[in-house]
C-alpha cells in the first residue's frame, strides 16, 4: 500500500476532553458573550438632574 504525503498520527482524545473541547467551552463563551451584549444594549434609566427637571 503507498501512501501518498505525510502521515500525521494524532493522540486520541478521551471522553472528558471531548466533552470539555466540544460542549462545555462553547457553552460557557456563549453564555458570556450573550450576557456582555444584554449588558451593553439593555436600555439605561435617564439620569435626573436638577439642571434639566424641576421638582
């Protein structure tokens, strides 16, 4: 059999690696990233100030 390029031979990864790479990381960017742009774009309470309103 001839095998044509290199052959590259990578480790196996074990079932908690899988886990960690695939699920758990993007999970956890996801979350973060959806609550930064909750933060940055949820509506803000108008400052009072005794220049602009009377009481």
């Amino acid at each position: 059999m001839r095998n044509e390029g290199p052959i590259v031979e990578y480790t196996q990864m074990s079932v908690l690696e899988t886990t960690v790479t695939f699920f758990v990381v993007p999970t956890i960017m996801f979350v973060v990233i959806s609550v930064l742009a909750y933060a940055m774009s949820k509506p803000r309470k108008a400052k009072t100030s005794a220049i602009t309103s009377i009481e």
